[in-house]
C-alpha cells in the first residue's frame, strides 16, 4: 500500500478495506444463490428438462392445453392403446405407451381445468390418465417421434355440450334442397312422431375407418350418410341427435352415452364395409348388424375392424359369456329393427343400381352398440374397398338414397312397434 511505502499507520485503513472486501464477497454469494434457487424452480416447473435420452420415451411435458411426449425412437399408431370410461362420477381418458421413461416419478402434469393428471410405470409401459368430473373433447395425433395429446377448453366444446348436455337438437349440416326421389317420400307438413333417434357416423378424426381407392375415406362416407338420414328422419317428425356433425373421434364408449341421456327409443350408427386387397374385386353389398354373440366367423372380422378404437382388455370367453348376458327382448327387438331396415336401404339402392347386393342380416359383437338401453344396429352401408361399390359410396346422390331406404327402414319398424 502507499501508507506503507510512507511509512505512516495504515490499519484502520486495512481493516476497512477487509470488511468492504467481506462486504462485496456476500453480496456475490447471495446474487449466487438466488440464481441457483432460481434456476431450481424453473428446472422443477420445465418438464424438458426431464430427457431421457437412454429409453424409448424421452420426455413428457405440457404446453398450454396439451400433453407433449416425444420419442427416441419411431412410434405408430398402433403403438398407442388408448382407452376413454366413465368411471362412478369420472371421466377417464388413458394412453398406455410401450417403453420406459426413466422420469415417471418426478413428472408432474398440469392442465387449467383439469382435475388430475398422472403418470405411472407397468412393467412393459408408462400409463398416462387424463381424470376430470366433466366430459372433455380430447384428441391427440402422432408423428413417428411425437404423441401430442389436445385438450379443449370446457368454452369451445360446443358439440359436445350440445350431444350431452344441451335440450337443443342437433344442428344437421346438409342441402337446403333434398333429391324429388326423396322429397317426395316425406310429407310436407309431417307430424311429430314422438320419437327420439340417436345416429352415429362410425369413426372420424384420427381414425379414418376403411380406406378404398383414390384414399376414399369411410369417415367420410359415414359422415354424410348419417347427417343425410338425421335431416330426411327430422322432416318425418322424429326428433334426432347426432354424436358427430363434424370430422371429430368420439370413444366408441361414449357414443351410446347420449342415447341413454336423450331416452332415445332407437340407435344406429353408419359404418362402411373393407376387405384386404386381394379380395377387393369380389365382395360388396350391405347388410346390417345387431349386438349378439357373433354365430360366424365373417360376422366376428367384420366386428374386429369396427372394434379396433375400442380396445377392451376382455379374453374371448369372457367376451362371449359378457355378450351372452345381454338383455333377450332388447336383442330380439334390434333384431327386428334390423330387419326392416336392411329391407329399406337395399330398396333403396336398388332403384339406383340393380345390382346391389343384399348381404343380409347378422348378429356381431360391435361395442359400440354395447350399452344402449333402446334397440340398436350397426348399418355396413357398403364396401369402400370394392372398386364399383367404392365409388358408388363416395356419390352424394346415392348416400341420399341410402339415407332414404334407412329412414324408411324406421318408418317401417315403427309401424309395426308403435
């Protein structure tokens, strides 16, 4: 120091020197600390941090309404087994994932309105369940190394309050102008019948249903078909709920849900008819399906490819003694009501092209039909993969007409079931 080199006292300005030094060496640590505890919570609240670099699964997060997981390797839909039920007073939406995730147990998800939201190991797949007291849309969609998971706000889900909570009829998105053929078999001033008719359009969204040439989709043949039918039944009196009126998936689960709710007297839900490739040119024609024990073992794979979006953890025999304790009268009546609307559709089509073939009626174990309190049937419209009957489908004049045949398939059921 310079006090020193003078030769003069210098220490008490060393000792001030010593406590400004200790001042500004606490003040660093202090600043120090508050960064580290700072970036601790960041860390905790941003589940990126959380990669796992080693297992199949690499992270799972949320941002904003949704789940994002992403991969270390290529996942297919295939891969994913999701599963929606209502569960006492709960809505479960489960996503069970093949592979191993090294960050389960720290991972905490949260989304605003949401109730719970938990994440578990099994010995083969981490499990995912989306828990809430309310009935929420929920989507989700994959790439070869991304699940995202879409959860809608309570505030834009209007078609689902409008299927489950709303006294309002569903709005049907269809010409204002209906074909002479099938205006002229409606009565211009009908009165209402007194009856309630709930509609499915079999699949949608993400899962698309049967695929034919030139990526015709059954969702969509189904779609229209259906909205055709809800407003040719409205104009004859009945009153009609749809489960979809748009391209959306519904868990097959939930799809009889609103005909339980509404009371409906009748369900039906639309579906369009595959085969493999190699058999494309040699089957097609429409048949019609009520819920049994199937008897055959066509009946049992047309079943499978309708029940692929419903996977329930059931063996066969379990299935079948399941299926067999069913309600008898209920079953014989979706038997009748089967009957006469195979009779009405085939009509139907067949005064647009003779050759339609009429493959009859047949029980199946369609889960979708599985709850409903009312007679039920499973309508196979036609089959998409047949190269004739393919392109047929995907004509709005003949889905009119078909829609016809089934509406006066209703009429005639209900003629003789008042």
């Amino acid at each position: 120091m310079l006090g020193e080199k003078l030769k003069k006292d210098v220490t008490p300005d060393k000792k001030k020197l010593e406590i400004l030094t200790q001042r500004l060496e606490t003040k660093a640590n202090t600043s120090q600390n508050t960064v580290t505890k700072n970036n601790i919570k960041t860390s905790e609240i941003n589940n990126f941090s959380n990669i796992d670099s080693q297992n199949s699964i690499r992270s799972i997060s949320t941002s904003e309404n949704k789940i994002i997981i992403k991969f270390n390797k290529d996942y297919v839909k295939d891969d994913i087994n999701q599963i929606s039920r209502k569960v006492n007073n709960n809505y479960e939406y489960t996503f069970d994932i093949p592979g191993k995730y090294k960050y389960t147990n720290p991972t905490k998800l949260q989304i605003d309105d949401i109730d719970n939201i938990t994440i578990n190991d099994t010995p083969n797949s981490v499990n995912l369940k989306i828990s809430n007291k309310e009935i929420r849309k929920i989507t989700y969609s994959l790439t070869s190394r991304e699940l995202t998971i879409n959860i809608y706000p309570n505030q834009n889900q209007s078609i689902i309050n409008n299927q489950l909570n709303s006294k309002k009829e569903s709005n049907f998105d269809t010409p204002s102008t209906l074909p002479a053929s099938i205006s002229s078999s409606i009565e211009k001033s009908s009165k209402s019948k007194n009856k309630v008719i709930v509609l499915d359009a079999g699949h949608g969204g993400d899962d698309v249903g049967a695929v034919g040439q030139n990526s015709r989709y059954e969702k969509v043949i189904n779609l229209n078909v259906t909205k055709y039918l809800g407003a040719i039944l409205k104009q004859r009196g009945y009153t009609v709920y749809l489960t979809r009126n748009d391209d959306h998936f519904i868990p097959v689960k939930e799809r009889t849900v609103l005909a339980n709710d509404k009371n409906a007297d009748l369900f039906m839900s639309i579906h369009t008819n595959a085969v493999p490739a190699e058999k494309a040119n040699e089957i097609d024609g429409i048949e019609t399906f009520f819920l049994s024990p199937a008897r055959s073992e066509r009946a049992k794979g047309v079943a499978a490819l309708e029940n692929k979006s419903d996977i329930r953890e059931m063996s066969e025999s379990s299935k079948d003694v399941f299926l067999e304790s069913l309600n008898r009268p209920r079953i014989t009546a979706s038997h009748k009501f089967a009957i006469d609307v195979q009779a009405g559709i085939l009509q139907a089509a067949r005064s647009k092209y003779k050759d339609v073939n009429d493959a009859g009626v047949k029980e199946g174990p369609f889960w979708v039909l599985v709850g409903a309190q009312m007679p039920s049937i499973l309508v196979e419209v036609g089959y998409v993969t047949h190269p004739i009957e393919g392109k047929r489908l995907y004509d709005k004049d003949y889905q009119q007409a078909l829609a016809n045949g089934i509406a006066n398939g209703v009429d005639s059921y209900f003629a003789k079931n008042p």
